[in-house]
C-alpha cells in the first residue's frame, strides 16, 4: 500500500509540472511560486517572432510555449532562449495557449481549437467551430456611421483554453463555450451565448466559470453543460462600448472576481451567482484577469490607467498606482511584487505592500517611440494617438499599429524558476532576470 501511495504522488506531481494554463492555473489566480526579479529586470534572453504577440506564455518541462500574431506558435528553449520547433496556424495566433498531458492547446483564429503535440510540433487533432470573430456592433464607441456595423480592435485576445478532467474548455467568437475530450477532440458539450465569447473559463471543482460579450458571468456545469447560473452586468445599447467581458475570471474562497467593460469589478458568489461587492472604475474598461493572494484583488484598468489593490472581502480600495497608460495585460504575483504590462511599452514590477514602483522594463521600441505617441511621463498623446477629432472606426486599427510601435505589453507574466517570461507588440517573447 505504501509503495502504491509513493507511486501515485510521483505521477501526479509528474502531472501537475507538465501543466500550464492562463494566469498561472485553473482559478485564474495569478499566482507563481517562485519570486521574480526583485530590483533589475535585465534581459536573459529575447526571442523574436515576425508579428507582435498578444498572448501569454505557458511553461512547461523546460519549454517555453508563446503564439505570435505572424500565425506561428513557438516552442522556446527556457535555458537558452534558442527554438526548438514552431508550428505553422492557418491565421494569427491571439490565444495562450494551455499545456497538458504531453500536448499543447490553443484557439485557432481560424475558428478551431488545435491540439499539437508537445515534443514534435506536429498537430494531433483539430476540433472545427462554427466560426471566429471578433465582437462587432453598429454605431461602436460612437463612430460614424451609426448604420455601419464595425468590428473592434480593442478584442484583441481569443479564448485560451483550460484543461481539466479529461476535458478542454474554451469559448469562441461564434458565441459558444466547448468543452471536448482532451486525447481526442470528440466534442462533449457546447453551450450557447448571446454574443463573441473571448474570456477564458475558470475551471473550480466541476464549474466553468466563464464570461460573454453578452454581458453575462456564466457558471456551466463541467459534466453536462447546463447552466447553474447567470450574473447580468451592465449593458450600453447606443455605442456598445460600456458592455461585455474580455477580463476573465478568477475563483478564490468561493468567489469570483471579474472585471467587465461595463467599468466595475465584481465579486460574485461562486455558488450562488449573487454579487457580493462591485468596485466603479470611473467608465474605465477591466479588461486583464484579477489576481488574488492573501485577500488582496490586484487588477488595471485601460483609461483611467490605473493599477489597483482592492479588499478582497469588500471591495475597498487598498491602493491606486498611477501606471500612465491602458492595462490590458493580467497581473503575475510572485513574491512581494505584482508584474504587469502597459499599453506605453513598459513592464512594471509593483511593490505590493507600498503600491509603488519597484522597477520597470522599457521595450526598445518604446525608447525609440516613431511616432512620438508618448510623452516623456509615459502617458499617451491622445492627439498624435488618434489625431486631433476622431473620424471612423479605423482610427482604433492606426492606434493599434502605433501601440505596435511602441511594443506595448499587453501579455500577462508568467513567473518560472526566478526569470519573468512575457511577450510584447514588437514581436520579441523577453525573459527578464
């Protein structure tokens, strides 16, 4: 019995180690065990890929896992930076990936989730959706023409997938959530949405926890597919820009923490579905995942530009850092600091008792700044930005290219072995030590 037991902790430690999802695990904590960099943030190594990188970085077995918007995913030596092998998609790659059991999950842009293995970079099955998109409405943040259905930039990130229990869950631009056999690909269940589903699902105990464009926090039975409840937020029928969920969830003690383009963090009751607090960010969109340690919920906001400690029992605000330009990117906890990344090229490392800035890491291509969006503060130039009066819609798609320029981070950290991993808009995965 006792040999049985010790042979069974080998395996599933074996398990757990050759796993990686989003945001560090299945609740979406943001939490690593290993401290970060604590005062210099100097580049071990970069690897540059031919598009920007939008999505986060998975870790697993020594190999550095990052997707590029040149529809490559790459496999990264951890050590040495060097690539062990790339896998070719049909469309740029927006979702991080997730690594299990010896194969690798992502979501194609093509409308797919593909499973690769993890040791060749060879494709082992596809599972087709009905479609992928991004959300996309008439008269959207009130440009013209109101009659003119527009699809937004700011969706910049498709679902990355969760691994548990024999299955993969993940959400689609087609307005589903899927949850499929994890060896095979057979689909399991599907679950229909109103809307572009592009959150990515928190998996506690046999609940998906997962988010909508239609502006409802779903909770989805694991086994089945059914629904055991729904929590409505806000909605804005005139320009649809105060509406829907990109931020996913994050499930702690019971509760899930949520931000949503409707401008609030929520708390909801995990059981339940019932608010317990909702935290007012000033009609700022929370796009990136709530990090959660010791009662603390950590999250940014994108144009207020904030980044926040708030009570994780009320809601009240612990502490608010200035961080001079949108947050997208998710926080990583590690140690005494919060790593995040902002939209002006920089890396912040966060003191999480002082709420200030311990150290930051500026992209190259933010020192560089072509088309001198940034003041010298770090805040944007809303002018050279979007120019002196907005015109249409693809003034969002320039501003998009500008934040290429600059390489702005708005892929989540990931904390492995003492080094930070994350990606940027200047096409370069960075490791910082």
């Amino acid at each position: 019995m006792m040999r049985a037991a010790v042979l069974s902790c080998i395996l599933l430690s074996q398990f757990a180690f050759s796993q990686s999802m989003f945001h560090g695990n299945l609740a979406h904590t943001g939490v690593y065990d290993s401290s970060g960099p604590k005062a210099s943030g100097a580049v071990k190594w970069a690897f540059h890929t031919g598009g920007a990188i939008v999505a986060s970085p998975a870790i697993a077995d020594g190999v550095v896992y990052i997707p590029s918007m040149d529809a490559h995913l790459y496999a990264i030596d951890q050590e040495t930076g060097k690539e062990k092998w790339n896998f070719k998609s049909s469309m740029p790659i927006a979702s991080s990936p997730a690594v299990s059991d010896g194969l690798l999950y992502f979501v194609s842009s093509g409308g797919a989730l593909d499973a690769v293995d993890v040791a060749s970079g060879k494709i082992k099955w596809v599972l087709p959706t009905e479609y992928e998109r991004k959300f996309e409405a008439r008269n959207l943040h009130g440009y013209p023409s109101a009659a003119q259905t527009m699809p937004d930039a700011w969706d910049m990130f498709t679902s990355s997938p969760a691994v548990a229990n024999g299955k993969v869950f993940f959400g689609s631009g087609d307005g589903n959530v899927y949850a499929a056999d994890a060896q095979t690909g057979v689909l399991q269940w599907k679950f229909a949405t109103k809307d572009v589903v592009h959150a990515s699902p928190a998996v506690v105990g046999n609940t998906v926890y997962i988010g909508s464009w239609d502006s409802n926090l779903y909770a989805i039975d694991a086994e089945t597919g059914q629904q055991k409840w729904a929590f409505k937020t806000g909605e804005d029928a005139a320009i649809h820009n105060q509406v829907g969920f990109q931020s996913s969830p994050t499930v702690v003690d019971g509760v899930v923490y949520v931000g949503c383009r409707d401008a609030h963090v929520y708390a909801v009751d995990a059981a339940t579905g019932r608010e317990k607090w909702d935290y007012p960010t000033s009609k700022s969109w929370v796009i990136g995942t709530p990090a959660v340690r010791d009662g603390v919920v950590y999250v940014g906001t994108s144009d207020s530009s904030r980044f926040m400690a708030l009570d994780a029992k009320t809601g009240r605000l612990r502490f608010n850092l200035d961080a001079k330009s949108y947050m997208f990117s998710s926080p990583a906890i590690a140690g005494d600091l919060a790593y995040v990344g902002d939209h002006n090229g920089r890396l912040y490392a966060i003191n999480l008792k002082s709420g200030k800035v311990a150290w930051e890491f500026q992209t190259d291509a933010a020192k560089k700044d072509p088309f001198k969006i940034l003041n010298q503060d770090g805040t944007l130039n809303q002018e050279v930005l979007y120019g002196p009066v907005f015109g249409d819609f693809e003034d969002m798609y320039l501003a998009m290219f500008k934040f290429m320029s600059i390489g702005a981070i708005v892929s989540s950290p990931v904390v492995d072995k003492g080094v930070l991993y994350f990606g940027s808009m200047d096409g370069n995965l960075y490791a910082l030590q």
